[in-house]
C-alpha cells in the first residue's frame, strides 16, 4: 500500500481501476440485459391486454344479425353494483394498456460507455488515463441507462395489478353472470 502526501489527491492504482472498471462492465451488461427483458414484459402484456379484449368483445359488432341489445353484445350488468364492476374492470384494463403503452414508447437511448469512433480514434497513450477515462464513461452512461431502466420499469409494475384484477373482474361478469 502506497501512501501518499497531504496535498497530493488519493488516485486508485491501475490494478484496482481494472478491477473497477470490470465490474462497471459485469453491471452494464447485467442492466442490459434486465432491460431487454423488461421491455419484452411490456409488449407481452400490451399483447396480452389486446388479447384480452379482443377475446371479450369479439361478439360485439353483431355479424349474424341477432337482435341483441348493446348491453347484451357488450356484456354490460344491469343492476348497479354490476355497472360499477364492469366499468371499474374495463377502467383497469384500459389503464393497464395506456400504461404499458406509454411504456413502450422510445423515448432515450440507451447508452454505451464509448462509441465506435473512439475505438478507432484511441489516443490515449497511458494506461492510467485510459482506465480513467473508461471508468467516468461507465459511470456517466450507468446513471444515464437506470434512469431510462426505471420508467420502463415503474410503467411494468404500475400496470400488473390493473391489468390483473381487472381481467379477473371482466372474464367473471362476462361468463358468470
């Protein structure tokens, strides 16, 4: 162990800025991939939403003709707890879509710690300052990536228990009334 002057600032060794710098990376890649999986959760579910419904109301536009009322093609209670039910299920439910939606939406980047042309154009000529340098990109680009990990996240968890409980709501009122 090194000690080092008063007035001189305390600087890791190339060994520890290595190591800090592998286990940037290892984190990188491991939010990377939690996010690749998160946005397929949010399109499962915008899926799974659109299935939902199109599976309620597939007999709602009436193609054979009967004489069914739109209470009745749209399975919609007559008694007053049963509208508040149903409209609360079909509030849920929509609610859930919106959010996943807006989920979904592009809205950043993701980052990466260097481009492509900084690879090609490395000028660094000391260890130190590259691994210096790499370190302060990993850093800036992890907080930059679990703020976009984040909202796509919190737009997951805010949707389950809606979509849920609102599926649960509209398949009994549609098949157990």
């Amino acid at each position: 162990m090194s000690t080092n002057n008063s007035n001189e600032p305390y600087a890791p060794s190339n060994e520890v800025l290595r190591i800090a710098v592998e286990e940037q990376r290892r984190f990188h890649n491991e939010l990377t991939s939690s996010f690749a999986a998160t946005r397929a959760k949010i399109l499962y579910f915008i899926g799974a939403s659109l299935a939902l419904l199109t599976f309620l109301y597939a007999g709602a536009s009436n193609p054979d003709g009967h004489k069914l009322t739109v209470h009745e093609r749209l399975f919609i209670p007559h008694d007053l707890y049963g509208l508040i039910f149903y409209f609360a299920g079909l509030t849920l439910v929509l609610y859930a879509l919106a959010k996943l939606i807006h989920g979904a939406k592009p809205d950043s980047l993701w980052s990466v710690p260097f481009e492509q042309e900084d690879f090609i154009t490395l000028k660094d000529t000391d260890e130190r300052i590259y691994l210096e340098k790499l370190k302060n990109e990993y850093v800036k680009t992890t907080a930059s990536n679990l703020a976009v990990h984040d909202r796509k996240s919190c737009a997951l968890k805010d949707a389950f228990y809606p979509l849920l409980l609102g599926a649960i709501v509209l398949v009994v009122l549609r098949y157990f009334q």
